[in-house]
C-alpha cells in the first residue's frame, strides 16, 4: 500500500491473516486518517494518506524526544551519595 493503492484482498493475499482481518484492521487504519478509500466497483482500494501518515511521524517525534530528554536529565544528575 506503501508504493501504490491495493484492493483488501491483494493486501490479504500477501498477510498471514484472513480478509476479513485485514479489512477490520484497514477500518481502524482509515478512522485514523492513515489511510483512505475509494470505491472500485465492488472493492475497496486503499492508500496511505501522507497527511496523516506525516501527523502520526510527528507526534511520535515528539513523544520520542521528550522521553529521550527525560532520559538524558536523569543520566545526567549525579548520584546521590548514600546515607
């Protein structure tokens, strides 16, 4: 899905899991505002949506660097002496 929109049942054909799996799994991916749909006739084709994909990669970047900056304050404290 990555490199081009996929029907649920290509993305199925190449997961260990069944159809129906992935397409819940695609359900919660699109009411995230991950991914998007159309209709193809009777399929759904399914590509991944940049804007969400890019607001997912910031709030992880943000998460990450706070919790590394958390790390670094107390790694960088000296330790204390015992009592």
């Amino acid at each position: 899905m990555a490199e081009r929109p996929r029907a649920v049942g290509e993305l199925a054909d190449e997961l260990p899991i069944s159809r129906p799996a992935v397409s819940q799994h695609l359900k919660v991916l699109k009411d995230a505002g991950l991914v998007t749909a159309r209709a193809a006739g009777t399929r759904r084709v399914y590509r991944l949506n940049p804007a969400g994909v890019a607001a997912l990669r910031d709030q992880l970047e943000t998460f990450w660097n706070r919790a590394l900056d958390g790390y670094q304050d107390v790694a960088e404290q000296p330790p204390e002496e015992p009592s």
